[in-house]
C-alpha cells in the first residue's frame, strides 16, 4: 500500500539557519506533491505544488525539490524566522493509483528559536 | 470571500446518535473532500465529490455519508456516532482536483 512518511520528532532550528524538511513515500509514482503548513487549531494552508516533471519550485524563502528517483521531497524555508514554526505537512497525488485522491503525511513540527 | 465554512466549530455527540457536519465554500469549486484528523495518523481522506452530483470514497469512508447536490455544499453525515469517531473534521476545496486545497477551519468532535 502506498505509504507516506515525514519525520515524527520536531525539528529544532535556531533562527536564521535553514530549515529542511523530508518527505518519502512508498509503493506510489505520484504525478505532484503539494507542501502544507498547518498551526495548532487551524486547517493546513497550501504553499507550493511540484509536478513528477519539475525538479525544483520557489517561492520566496521557500524551495522544495522533488527526486522520483529517490521518491522524497525535501522541503527548505531559508532564514527562518520564530513565525514559520508550525507544522508542516506534504501530500501526494495523481501518477499510477492515486488518482483523485490527494494522500497526506503526518507531518513535521518545526519549531524557530531566537 | 470567506472561503470554506465548516460548522460547526465543536460538537460532543453520545453513541449512537446522528448529525451532520456542513461545509459550504464561496469559490465556485468543483472539487470538494472530508479529511479527517488523529494525532499521529494525519489526514486521511472520508470521501470526495468532482462535482455536483458526484461523490466517491475515500481512504475511511465507513460510517459516513455524503451527498453532493450544489456546488457550493457538500454536508458529512453520521447516521450512528461511535467513539471511534471523534476526531477532528476537515473540509477543502479547489479548483480541479491536482489544484491546491483551500481548506475550513475544522470541526472539533467528541463522541462519547
């Protein structure tokens, strides 16, 4: 079955520094990944969409890479700031069985210190 | 434009009894879904509808059901809560269905 895993434990950065994110998933050729964040309390907010033929996507501090090689996704919010700590979650969909139906991870809790 | 509009926002149920979560969205959407949330379990999709008139099952569809009729609506119903079923409730939208997914505020339910 089609498995998508995002580290569990939170990700500590200071602020400034990179943050990276990881996404892998299993059993699945997705035609596009979508990246979410998600505060406590609220419903996730879309942030950037790449496509199975798109290797890199940008916007603004945000750059997220898309390997079907490796079948991961690596999610990077440069200079980050103590309001990019959220939760963030990446979502698949489309490609051989996924159809109509976007499938979400878990999700990683970043966390900015001062 | 507000969007998605879940209501509502909380709800405690006992087992066994009914109720229906509404979702309305003012974007003129084809595409609208139901997830439901867990701690450590993610989003996982109930069912979604392409269209007016069209729904299908998602990833945990059972003791759900929907119905489709405008556009604009797209209600989950619980015809038999279940403890099991609490849970928080997401509804989303968007355009088609690789497009980006605007979602609602979420529905807070406890079954008892």
């Amino acid at each position: 079955s089609q498995k998508i895993e995002q580290n569990s434990e939170a990700l500590n950065i200071q602020e400034g520094k990179t943050a990276t994110l990881t996404c892998n998933y299993t059993n699945y050729s997705p035609a596009y990944l979508q990246w979410y964040r998600q505060d406590p309390g609220r419903g996730p907010v879309f942030l950037l969409l790449i496509r199975e033929n798109e290797k890199e996507k940008r916007k603004e501090r945000l750059k997220v890479t898309f390997d079907t090689t490796l079948k991961q996704s690596l999610f990077h919010i440069t200079a980050s700031q103590p309001a990019d700590s959220a939760t963030y979650l990446c979502a698949l969909a489309g490609g051989r069985g996924g159809g109509n139906k976007l499938t979400f991870g878990t999700g990683t809790q970043l966390k900015v210190e001062l | 434009n507000a969007g998605v509009t879940q209501t509502p926002k909380f709800q405690v149920l006992k087992t066994g009894q009914s109720m229906t979560l509404q979702c309305a969205q003012d974007m003129n959407h084809e595409y609208m879904s139901w997830y439901r949330q867990d701690p450590g379990m993610g989003l996982r999709l109930i069912h979604y509808s392409v269209g007016a008139g069209i729904t299908d099952q998602g990833e945990v569809p059972n003791g759900y059901n929907v119905s489709r009729s405008t556009t604009e609506d797209f209600p989950l119903r619980l015809l038999s809560a279940a403890p099991s079923q609490t849970s928080v409730y997401f509804c989303a939208s968007s355009r088609g269905t690789a497009g980006e997914l605007f979602f609602g505020e979420g529905s807070r339910l406890t079954v008892l």
